[in-house]
C-alpha cells in the first residue's frame, strides 16, 4: 500500500502511460490546497487506515467516508468548475482508495506548498490504480495509490442516504459556521462529555444543546431571532442524543466552512452541509455529514414532557398558595 514516488519529467510521464487503457477520468488544478482541504475535512485524524469512496462523473469527483460503526458517514465534494481541465468517461464510475495515504501523497512539498503546487489525477481502471502527478517550482513527482477492493461500504452509504430520505423532515436550518464552531468547541472541551443532546422546537429556545461531564454540564441556546441562524424552520420540539465523537468528524469543515445547513428527520437522522469558498475561483466546495441519533428522541421527548407537566405543577401549587388556598385544576399540556 507504500504508494510509488518518483521525481520526472514529462517525457518520462508519457512513457508511463503508454500500452494503458483510457482513464476512467484526468483532472488538472493549479492549486493543490483546494483538494486537500476537501479530503482533511473527511478525514478521523488518525493515522490508521480509513477507506473513502471515490466517485467520479461528468459533473464533478465526490469522496465518501464512513465511519467504523457505520453510525456517520462524510461526503466532500469538488465541482469540475474548480478544475482548470477535467475530462471523464461518459458513465463514470467509482473506487476506493486509502484515505490517509492519499493525502500523505497531495503534501509531499509540505503543506505550505500547497496553494502553489499544480496537482494532475487520473485513474486507470485496468490497473486499478489512481496516479497523482504534483508540481512545484519546476519539480514533478509522480504518486501511483492502488485502488482497493470494495468492501460493503458501498451498500451502507447508499442506505444511509435513502434512510434519511424516507423520513419527513423536522428541522431545516441554514447557520454561521463560525457561530456553531465555537459551541462544539465548548462541548468537546467539557471533561468526560460523551454525547450531545439536540432539542429543537418552534417556540423559544428554538435551538438547544446540551452534554454533561464529570465536573458538571453545559447548556447552549440559540433562538432564531440570534446572528447565528440565516434561516430557522422547525415544525415540531423534538430531541435527539448524538455521540460527540461522531459530531466532531461532521463539523471539521466548520474551521473553514462560511454556512452550515442543517437538517433533521423524524428518525433523529442529522444531514449536515458545509459550504466551503474557495477564494482564488469563486467557487465552493461542499461537505457534507449524516449521522445516526443514539436514541430515537422519542423516550427523551417524553421524559421532557414529564419535567415541563412537573414544573407547571409546582408552578400551580405555589399561585394557589400565594392567592389565599385556591384550588389547582388540573396540570400539564393538553
């Protein structure tokens, strides 16, 4: 899996590609950073093996990632209008490819070099083989990454984007990325937090989250009327619980991301949309992140019920005593 390196010059290039099959697509961009971007926004920040899903059409390259548990799955991806050529076969295709290594090949200047180094990709079906060529100030290294065999990945992402498709949608909401970076950052920073809760409603607090620690818990609301939300649309409260590993791997695009989109289905499925600019092109790239609630939010929107009909109680209990023994009537919401 040690992809090839090697320093040449364009004659060697053309040497290399004779007696091969046409390429299921070629692709060259100016700027190296745009890709690499993409894919560290998908990737774990591990160093062990983590497969993403290459697909290729006339429209443009997506990498899909899925997570071990197959709870999350990361999307990213990059338009052919960011490309200063892109040439594909008509019915496209796919393969699979190790995502770390890949981009251990895209930094092979150092990631200083990147918004200088041209990067050229083509793929090769009948060698199964993804061929890299960056340049840099007159330098040319060539990286050949095998393609791998694909697993069942391929099903599950499929399954996961029509799960949340079969459901009705209860939360549509369009926000400032930087705004919602900084409350996952406080949330991750909370010790020993090993989960969010997401509430939303259409009445105040409109949007809520929550985790608790070993030292105590953090709470952060966020009504609509606030500079955090572009657009706020939520049809009904409802509450969700998601496992704050698999949160932070969606919202890695927040350090660069302007917008966020986020959506939730009845199911507690959560569908999350970075929107990426790219400066120098004018363009954007966009990653995108499903992830699977930990409970349904049915359970949790009972229990919620529960506290709201026993603190209207206690509510009641103490007016009756303040006006002078008037009975309670009944509690809770009809």
């Amino acid at each position: 899996m040690v992809p090839s390196l090697a320093v040449s010059g364009p004659d060697r290039m053309e040497q290399g590609t004779q007696g091969q099959g046409e390429p299921l697509f070629s692709c060259r961009i100016d700027n190296a950073k745009v890709v690499t971007a993409t894919l560290t926004c998908l990737s774990n920040g591990s160093k062990k093996d983590q497969l993403a899903q290459v697909e290729v059409n006339e429209d443009g390259i997506v990498f899909i990632v899925t997570g071990r548990a197959k709870f999350t799955q990361s999307q990213g991806t990059i338009n052919r209008s960011l490309f200063q050529a892109f040439q594909c076969q008509p019915q496209g295709g796919r393969f699979t490819v190790d995502l770390n290594l890949l981009l251990e090949c895209l930094q092979v200047f150092g990631a200083a070099s990147l918004a200088s180094t041209m990067l050229t990709m083509s793929y090769e079906p009948n060698q199964a083989v993804l061929r890299l060529t960056l340049e840099e100030q007159g330098v040319l290294t060539t990286c050949d990454i095998h393609a791998l065999e694909e697993g069942e990945d391929a099903l599950d992402l499929a399954a996961l984007a029509s799960a949340f498709r079969s459901s009705p949608e209860v939360l549509r909401a369009i926000l400032k990325s930087e705004v919602l970076k900084e409350a996952i950052s406080d949330l991750s920073d909370l010790p020993g937090a090993g989960s969010v809760r997401v509430a939303v409603a259409p009445q105040e607090p409109h949007f809520h989250l929550a985790a608790g620690g070993v030292y105590g818990a953090l709470e952060i609301f966020l009504p609509r009327s606030s500079e955090a939300f572009v657009h706020f649309d939520c049809s009904e409260a409802r509450a969700w619980s998601y496992g704050l590993g698999a949160l932070n791997q969606g919202m890695r695009a927040l350090t660069v991301a302007k917008e966020t989109y986020m959506r939730i289905n009845e199911e507690g499925i959560l569908c999350v949309q970075h929107q990426v600019e790219n400066t120098a092109s004018g363009h954007s790239t966009f990653i995108d992140f499903l992830c699977l609630a930990e409970e349904t939010g049915e359970e949790e929107q009972r229990e919620q019920e529960e506290r709201e009909e026993k603190e209207e109680e206690k509510g009641g209990e103490s007016d009756a005593e303040s006006m002078g023994g008037v009975q309670q009537g009944g509690g809770g919401f009809e």
